[in-house]
C-alpha cells in the first residue's frame, strides 16, 4: 500500500517488484525460512573501487543500520532482511525507508537513517 507501482513477476508468488521513494525494489519472501528481504540494485559491483568497498564495509558497521550493502551475482544491492513472523507494519515501514536511503546516499553519507551508531 505504500508503494509508488507494483508488479509480481509472472509465476513467482514469493516475489513482488514495486517502487518506493523512487527506488525499484523486489521483495522476497521464503514462508518455509520464514525469512524475508527487500532488495534495490545500486551499481555494477565491478564498478565499485577499493575504497568505495571499504567504505560500505564500515557504513555497515556504522551507519546503514538495519539494512545494509550487499554484492550478488556481480551487483552492489541496498538490503534488509528479516524473519517473515515477526515483522510488523512499522518495521516492513522502515525497512523500505532504510533500503531507499541507502540507495540515495550512496556515494554521500552511506547512511539508512539520521541516526548513527558507534563511531
């Protein structure tokens, strides 16, 4: 409901493509793991320099929280995972503003929130 267009790719029932903030995003949830994630493709991990990786290292430590960077099949991704069970409405919420501000502050603040956490 929060989000700005949706899609579920063509039989896949665990999988739903939508755009939140302007971000394409794909959710994707596993009920057997009873796991969860959204994911929103950044760059070509290719692309990314040696101290860009570093840098995305410690904003995972420090600063993107409750979502974090991830490099898959040769993409760098904003992403939150989660168990399926627990997760509330204002969780699912914040998952989807943290996975968007990672994505909008790649390259500044490498940040999910205002909030920093450590040093």
């Amino acid at each position: 409901s929060v989000a700005d267009a949706s899609v579920a790719p063509e039989g896949d029932a665990r999988s739903l493509q939508f755009s939140f903030q302007g971000v394409v995003m794909l959710l994707v949830v596993d009920e057997a793991a009873d796991r969860m994630r959204v994911v929103a493709p950044i760059m070509q991990a290719a692309e990314l320099g040696r101290d860009e990786l570093h840098i995305l290292m410690q904003a995972n430590f420090h600063t993107a929280l409750d979502s974090r960077y991830a490099v898959s099949d040769g993409v760098v991704y904003s992403v939150f995972i989660h168990p399926l069970s627990s997760l509330n409405e204002a969780q699912a919420r914040s998952a989807l503003e943290q996975v968007a501000s990672l994505v909008a502050t790649f390259g500044s603040t490498f940040s999910s929130t205002d909030v920093v956490f450590g040093g």
